[in-house]
C-alpha cells in the first residue's frame, strides 16, 4: 500500500487560501496547523485572527477562532486565557496590528507575563489596505505613503518591537524567523512548536516574529520577494532568538 | 434573604455583579467609580475563578472583556464618561459579534475631560449606540442603592439572554451614595446549561468562529437584520418604567436616575400645594418606556423633562409623544445637582402659565 | 426627615462620623442615605458628608438646606453657616471653631471637644465626643446604636478602642445634657 508522506494537516478546513500568490500567510497557517496537530493541541486552541490579510484566517483554521479588533489581540487573547488557563491561546497578527495600533495591548501583555503564544507577521507593509507604511517597513523602502521611500527624517526608523517585548519582564521567549527557504520554514516550524510547548508548560509570555514575503506590495516576483528577505530584510531585522528563559523544552 | 447593608452605590455594583455570577472584570482608574474597580479586584482576589485585571488602558479592558465573554465568563467592565468614549470600539465589536458583557458608567461633567461632578451628559452616547455601527445597547438607568444592586443581576440576565452588551448608566452621586441595600441571593453559574456558542476549544464538536467582518454585502445584511429583529423583541420585552402620583395628574415630570429623585422629591412638594403633578421615571434608556408615555398623552397635555444635561432625553419623550403635548425642558449640566426646590419652582411656573386645574 | 452635615478637616474622623449614624439610624430602622464629598474636592484636605434619616422614602441626599451641621473648623463654619435652615441648630468643636456665629435664627451648641479629649488623653475619640453630643441633643438615633454600629464597622476586633469609643460618645452626650460641667 502507498504511505501517504504529504496531506492537508488536522486542523486547516478544506478551503483554498485566497492569500496572494507568494504570500507567506499560507505557509504560516500551514506550520501553525501543523504543530497544534503534532503537539495534540488543536481541540483545546483558540485562535485570536487579527485585522489585516490574515482576518479571514478563521476560514482556514479548524480550531475555535475569535476575532479581534485591530490591534488588540493580546488583551482579547488575554480575557480568553485568564477564564480558561487550560486552554492553548494564540494570536495571529500583522506589524500594523501589533507595532502600531496595538503596540500598548502587546507590551502590556508580554509585561503581565500572560500565558499565551503570539504570532507576528512581519511583511514590512500594510497589505490588506493596499501597502502603505508599516511600522516595520525598512529605511529607503517603497510604499503608498512614502513617496521615494521610507525616510527617516519624515517617516522615522522602522520599530523593533520584538527586541522592545524581549525587555518586557514577563516574556520569556521570543525569535525572530522566516519563511523565505524550505531551511527557514523549518526554523519557523521549531520555533512556533516551542512558542506553543512554553506556553503548554505555562512559562509565560512567547512570540515569534515572522519575516513574511508580500510579493504583490513589494511589486516583486515570489522568488525575488524570498530573496529580498534573505539579502535585505534580515539587515534590519535579524534572524535570531532574541530571548529565551525557557531553555530546552520536551 | 440576605441582611440589610449599608454600601456605596459603586461597591453596590460590584457585589451584585459577584453574586450575579460575574467572574471577570477588567478596568483603568478613573474618578468618580474607582470604589468599583478597587471593589473587584479585592473581590476577584476572594475567588478562586475570579480574574481581575488592572488593565493598561480603557481599550485593553474592553477588549479583555470581549476575550472572556468569549470564553463564555460573565464578564464586566466599568468606567465613566471619557473612558466610556474610549471603550466604544470595543463595544461596537461586543454588538456585532454578539457577545454578552456588562458596562458600566458613572457619568461625570463633559464634553471633553469634563469634571467628576455628577452629570448625565452621555444619555446620546449610551441610547445611540456611542460605537459606529447600525446596533443599539441596553440601557438601565437605576435611582437607588437597591436598584444598582438588582438592576446589576438584571443587566447579566439581559446580556446572557439576549446575546448583548448592557450597559448600567449611573452617575457620581449614585456611585458615591451610600444607602440601605439587600442584595439578591448569589448565583452559581456553574450550574447553568453551558451556552452553545462560546470558544473553549473545539473537541467533539465542529470548531466554531466568532466574528464582525462580513465583507459579503448580503451576509453583512444578513447579521444586521438578525440584529434589527433582536432588538424588536428588546424593546417588546424589556421596557421598565416607575410611576409616581401620574394617575390622576394634567402635568408630568419625566427624570430618570439622579434627576428623577430630585423630580420626585419636586413633585411631591408640589402636590403639597395642590398641583396635581406626576413622575414618570424610564428605568431602562434603551429601549425607552414609549408606552407609558403614550397613555399619560390621552389626558396630560404638559410634559417637563428635566436632565442634568442640556436635553438629550427629550428627543426619546418627543418620539414617544408622537407630537401630542407641549414638551417642556429644564436642564442643570456640568455637574450641579437641583435643588428639588428649583424644580418645584420651574413645575409651578409651567403650571400656572398653562392655566392647569389645581385641587 | 432631618439632613445633618458633618464637614471639617480630613483626619478628623468627619466622614467616620456621618458613616456611623447613618448605619445606626438604618440598623433602627429608618429610611437614610449618606452622601460623602468626593474627588478632587477630598484631596484639598477638607472633609464633609450629609447624612438623611426619614421615615420615608429619600429623594435627594444633598442637603441644600440642612437641619443640623456639625462643624469640626473654621472654613467649614465659612461653608455651612449660612446654608443651615432657620431653626436648625449647628454644632461646633468649639476648641477649634473660634469664628463667631453672626445668625440668630439658628441654635448654636458648643462643644469644646477637642479640649476634653485631650483632658481624657485621648485625642482620637474627638469626633466621638461631638458624635454623642450630637445624639444626645437631636436623638436622631440613640447611643447603644451607635455603639452596635460601631461594634459592626469595626467587625468585633479592637474591643480596646470600643470601650474608648463608648467613653468618648458619653462624656460628649453628658457634656450637651448636664450643660458644660466636664
């Protein structure tokens, strides 16, 4: 008999993915899936989708989905976990949701220490309102409201919000990664599988930033838009563990 | 039955928001309701379900509120006049994703940052919706002690039942007040059958979504028909009024919280000197006692709306007069509090410049 | 109904004053509400309540023309002299209220309490000393009442401090009743 090697995993819903062609947020969605299925979580999960591309991740999703409004997944993350600490909690959210408009709702959160596992998507741009300036869009990069490029004078450097959360007294581990190789999606993969076990060991506050190709915003091919990440995103926005109090987990 | 007490109408609140089964509260100082978010935490700390969080700002506790009545707690929030306008968003999210939660507002001075005086300047905000959005919130407006403590079980009830925030609209003086309550008996929700809609993760049953964006015109139409037609069965069900000497009046008051028991205490002097004056009092804002109103205009043609606003109610008593009356107002904003001789004096005069029968 | 205001400086035990009665009058079985100043006002370092006992329903707890006021200082007496009704009766710590009363209309009854309570080295049971007082001279409620509201306030603990309170209530009801001889 054949063995089955590759298959839509637990928990994502027979859908296709309306994302662009070469977003990230597919790939993402299909790690994420993969590890509550592989850490036999996904029928004790809820996930808080954003405002953002991924709004319409609770079609994908097969576990419990709440939507936030935008920017305030951690404190909707964090009423959902303080009435049910059992449960596994996660949020899944965009830069301008988490860097911006809800920048407060993130640190406060990371600070508190609540137990729940983030997702930050970092593709340097607002995609689903068309590509404006995000707060982590690079110095000198295009988008619709930085006519010539990001300047630093005008639009200010872009925010390092996972290297500001990893001061947070309450977080414990955070990791910048990407999906931009079949060798960085694996990196992905392990780091969402330990955010998710930190959080199952109710360690504390844990968040992995994602760096996230939007071909279409960025106005490159896919395969220019991974390379882009590779030679010019991880210049700001390094890959790396940026804190771990966790240590090895089982 | 429990024993009578002697408690603040803020800390009057948050024990019947305990005994009503409330199990959840998030909130951000402000004056003049702090006794109730301080009445939580030490509450919550005595529980061993209870969570109370000191949130970072207005929008976090709303938002956490949203979070735990997801997860199917009984959860509430509390604040006054300019955190309210803060909360909004979330209250709009609340509304169109249908969840249940309770908040509360000491209304203060306002437009603006206001004062912390009492005031009832945020009756558009709380009966409008105050959010963007087409939905519409339940609004209790209690007079008493006693009526903070049972009109705070009722608020839970309504927001279970109906799937709705509601929202409890006091104000300084009522926060401040202290007098003579018997709360209801404490309730264990526990023993409730569990609501079928919450997020507790998805084992032995299709995974669920809880959501606002409809980017499908007709599935936004959809929701919001849904809406229109829970809030018909509302404003069937629920309107709550109090009567006071109308029976047999040709002039009536109508005040509803602090302002309506200077109006009462007003009425009954004036009756002292024979004016034959009556109170109607609206208990819930939204949906507004439109029947009461109806009847009194088949044989009162004088109507004196008193607020301590510059007349936001008003607009509610000429929708339920249909035109019929002449609509009077005195209004005391910015955070006075009448005399119940000053109103006696405006009834008096409108009584006689109308050339009403006395007895 | 009768409305009393308490008002003076904050530690004076002005609003533990009002407090009490109002727990006492409600535990005899009378309608009441007590309304404390709050806010940025409690900040500036004054302190004032207005108690309402009625055996009826209460409209409205201000007290814009108040029965009774029980004036702890000076600024105080500034505040309340000309608001008490005609034929209301104001009573003052008059080891701290020197001002004079310049209404006729008004009963005014003297308690140098401070003076006695630092005769019976005591000076926290200031505020029970005019509490009595008061009692004793409006018998708004009575001083076993008192006593059991205290004894509920302070939730059986501190039996020490009841009997000083218990002190302090008498000494300030015999000083109304029996006139000055303390």
């Amino acid at each position: 008999m054949a063995k089955k090697i590759f298959q839509r995993p637990k928990y994502l819903k027979k859908a296709v993915f309306h994302y662009c062609p070469g977003c990230g947020h597919s790939i993402l969605h299909r790690l994420v899936a993969e590890v509550l299925e592989e850490l036999d979580i996904g029928e004790r999960t809820i996930g808080i989708p954003p405002a953002g591309c991924a709004v319409l991740a609770y079609n994908y999703f097969d576990v419990d989905m709440g939507e936030a409004p935008h920017g305030r997944g951690a404190a909707v993350a964090t009423g959902v976990k303080r009435t049910l600490p059992d449960r596994i909690v996660f949020s899944y959210q965009g830069d301008g949701d988490i860097a911006a408009i809800g920048t407060a709702e993130t640190i406060h959160a990371a600070n508190r220490g609540e137990n729940i596992t983030v997702i930050f998507v970092n593709n340097g741009c607002y995609g689903m309102t068309g590509g404006q300036m995000a707060p982590t869009t690079l110095i000198g990069q295009n988008s619709t409201t930085t006519p010539g490029g990001r300047d630093v004078k005008r639009d200010a450097a872009p925010i390092d919000l996972s290297e500001m959360l990893a001061i947070a007294r309450g977080s414990v581990y955070i990791e910048r990664t990407a999906i931009s190789s079949p060798k960085n999606i694996r990196r992905t993969k392990r780091a969402l599988t330990k955010a998710f076990k930190t959080q199952m060991a109710g360690l504390g506050f844990s968040l992995i930033e994602v760096l996230s190709p939007c071909p279409v915003n960025w106005k490159m091919s896919p395969v220019d838009a991974a390379k882009w990440i590779d030679d010019t995103m991880t210049q700001t926005f390094p890959l790396k563990v940026i804190k771990d109090e966790v240590g090895k987990l089982d | 039955m429990s024993k009578k007490v002697l408690m603040r109408g803020s800390q009057a609140i948050g024990e019947a928001a305990v005994r009503a089964g409330c199990r959840f509260y998030a909130g951000y100082p402000i004056t003049p309701q702090n006794e109730l978010t301080e009445y939580m935490a030490e509450a919550m700390d005595g529980l061993n379900d209870g969570t109370f969080i000191q949130a970072e700002s207005e929008l976090a506790a709303i938002n956490m509120v949203i979070g735990a009545s997801m997860a199917g707690a009984r959860a509430m929030t509390s604040s006054s006049s300019p955190g309210i306008s803060l909360k909004q968003e979330g209250i709009s999210f609340l509304a169109a994703q249908e969840l249940p939660a309770v908040i509360v507002n000491t209304m203060r001075g306002g437009p603006g940052l206001g004062n912390i005086a009492p005031s009832q300047s945020d009756y558009f905000q709380a009966t409008r919706g105050g959010g963007h959005g087409d939905y519409r919130t339940i609004v209790l407006a209690p007079a008493s002690g006693q009526e903070l403590a049972d009109l705070t079980r009722t608020a839970f009830e309504y927001a279970d039942k109906y799937r709705s925030p509601v929202l409890i609209l006091g104000d300084g003086m009522m926060g401040q007040m202290m007098e003579p309550i018997v709360f209801p008996e404490p309730i264990d929700v526990r023993t409730f059958s569990p609501k079928s809609w919450i997020l507790d993760g998805a084992k032995g049953r299709p995974s669920r979504i809880i959501l606002s964006l409809l980017l499908n015109p007709p599935e936004q139409e959809d929701l919001n028909w849904r809406l229109a037609r829970k809030y018909e069965i509302i404003t069937r069900e629920i309107p709550m009024s109090e009567s006071y000497m109308t029976s047999d009046a040709n002039m009536i008051v109508i005040a509803y919280g602090t302002a309506a028991r200077i109006a009462k205490g007003a009425v009954k002097r004036v009756r002292e000197l024979g004016l034959k004056v009556g109170l109607l009092r609206p208990i819930t804002l939204w949906p507004f006692p439109n029947r009461p109103l109806k009847e009194l205009s088949r044989h009162v043609r004088e109507f004196l709306v008193f607020e301590m606003n510059m007349g936001q109610m008003i607009d509610d008593v000429k929708l339920a007069l249909e035109g019929r009356g002449n609509v009077h107002f005195y209004g005391r904003p910015g955070g006075i509090i009448s005399t119940p001789d000053e109103i006696a004096k405006t009834i008096n005069s409108i009584y006689h410049r109308q050339h009403l029968e006395e007895d | 109904m009768k409305k009393t205001v308490f008002a003076g400086f904050g530690g004076q035990g002005v609003l533990m004053m009002g407090y009490t009665l109002a727990l006492a009058a409600m535990d005899d079985g009378k309608e009441i509400t007590y309304l404390p100043a709050y806010g940025a006002e409690m900040r500036g370092g004054t302190a004032n309540c207005t108690v309402a006992i009625s055996d009826e329903e209460i409209f409205s707890p201000v007290a814009s023309s108040p029965d009774y006021a029980v004036i702890m200082n000076n600024p105080s007496l500034i505040k309340y002299e000309s608001m008490v009704r005609s034929g209301g009766t104001i009573f003052t710590n008059s080891s701290l209220v020197t001002k004079t009363i310049g209404r006729d209309d008004i009963s005014v009854i003297r308690i140098p309490a401070s003076d006695i309570a630092k005769k019976l080295k005591e000076e926290r049971i200031t505020n029970m000393i005019m509490l009595g007082a008061f009692v004793a001279q409006t018998q708004l409620t009575s001083l076993d009442s008192i006593m059991n509201a205290l004894s509920e306030i302070a939730k059986g603990k501190k039996s020490g401090l009841m009997k000083l309170n218990r002190k302090g209530l008498d000494t300030g009801a015999e000083y109304v009743l029996k006139g000055a001889q303390v």
